[in-house]
C-alpha cells in the first residue's frame, strides 16, 4: 500500500488541478474513477506516475515523498511557435490572427494547413527577420486602457517562460483561448499569474503546461476606415512597423 503522503499528495494534485475522480481518471489512462488510488486499495502504477509528469510535470520524487519540490522546472515547456509560415524566399511571414480566427487558434495551433486562410504579410525590414511575429486582434475590454476591443498588437514570440518580464504585456495561447495579458511569476511557486491592466478583471493564476505560445507585444496597430481592403491593411501595418522600428532602435541606443 501506498504511504499515507503519497495518497494525500494525488488527490491533493487532482483537486488543485480542478478535476472529478472520473475525469482524472480519463486523463491519466485508469478505468472508471481514481477513487481506489486515492483510498489506497489500487497501487499507484509507474504508468500513472508518467502520465502524471508528462501532462502535469509532477515531480515522481515529491509524490512519494522524497522533495519538496512538487514540479520539474517550468523550463521544460516549450512555448515557442508551433507552426511558422514562410513566404517564396523563406522568409518569416507576419500571420494576422483576427478574433474570430482566435477562437479557433488553440485548437488548430499544430494544423499548418489552416494558418494558410489567414492573411500573411511579407516583412521587408531587416529587424524583423531574426524573430518570428504575429499579429492578433485585441477582444474583450480587459486591457483597458491600453487596448481598445478591435485595435491590434504585433507581437514577437517568446521562446521560453523564464524569458517573460513582469512590464511588458503578453499574448498568451492556452490550451483553449487567446489572452493578451501581463504575467507575473511569484518567487517559490510554479504558478504563472496573469493580469489584466483592467481592475475589473481580478489577476488568475494558471499552470505553465496549460500554455501553448507566448507573445511579445511590441505595438499596438488601430486600422483606420481604409484598412478593410488588403492594402490598406498593409499601409497602416507599414505605418505600424516604422514605429515598431523607432521602439527597437530607443531599446538598442538605452
């Protein structure tokens, strides 16, 4: 029989992690409900301990008691950009991810076939060919009064979570939406916080295996009237780049 720790430290996994006993059990590859492990009459198998560190990053050694250290480094998950689009010399594109086309992005994240019915803009600016950015339309009014509903971001992709800093605000894809939020991570805790710059919208905290991509916004775009054709759209993102250009140069001569 398991240790009464070890028992104590699964359920406590799957309650903090907001699962029933049967929905846990469907995640982690046991038949009906995870009540028997939790009771202590089912071993606790090496094949549910794996699962447990491949979708969780739980610590095998602190389930049984031997660390205190109940999650592997948080820089072992990846939030760099599933899929990057090229154009025919290679290059970087710019994909612009709409809201509607964000409520779809999570789940399509992998699919390089669907990232081709967005808009993709070729950059021609020697700063943006060393890193990989996207643009994503602001939703919801919870980073007022920086970000207006509609008005857009472009951002850069972040390679990893320790790279996140606590001033810059972020577009965060999770396993089921699209944020645009700042993240804040608090020493001696694996959590990420994310925050709104709207107080409405009180700070939540979140797993970091729950994140799929991490963006850093560098500006903010608010097309006009004309920017509903293509060209217009590129125009103002032209416009937007020449500002975006004059941040970096600032950043680079500070």
């Amino acid at each position: 029989m398991e240790n009464e720790l070890t028992l104590k430290r699964f359920t406590d996994v799957r309650r903090e992690l907001g699962y029933t006993q049967a929905d846990f059990a469907k995640l982690l590859g046991v038949s009906n409900t995870t009540a028997d492990i939790e009771r202590g009459r089912t071993k606790l198998s090496g094949k549910v301990v794996a699962e447990l560190l491949r979708q969780f990053k739980i610590n095998p050694l602190w389930l049984f008691g031997e660390s205190e250290q109940q999650y592997l480094e948080t820089s072992n998950t990846s939030v760099i950009p599933k899929v990057v689009t090229v154009d025919s010399s290679d290059n970087d594109n710019m994909v612009l991810v709409n809201a509607k086309a964000a409520a779809g992005y999570p789940q399509n994240i992998q699919d390089t076939s669907w990232y081709k019915q967005l808009p993709a803009f070729d950059l021609p600016i020697p700063e943006f060919r060393n890193a990989t950015y996207r643009g994503f339309q602001v939703e919801g009014d919870s980073m007022l009064p920086n970000l207006k509903p509609g008005e857009w971001v472009l951002a850069k992709a972040v390679e990893h979570i320790d790279d996140v800093s606590p001033n810059k605000m972020y577009v965060v894809v999770l396993q089921d939406a699209v944020l645009v939020k700042k993240i804040e991570k608090k020493p001696n805790s694996n959590n990420i916080t994310l925050v709104s710059l709207n107080e409405t919208y009180p700070p939540y905290e979140i797993k970091p295996f729950q994140i799929q991509e991490i963006w850093q916004v560098g500006s903010k775009i608010t097309f006009g009237e004309d920017a509903t054709t293509e060209k217009g759209l590129l125009k103002e993102l032209m416009a937007s780049m020449d500002e975006l250009k004059n941040q970096i140069n600032k950043q680079a001569a500070s």
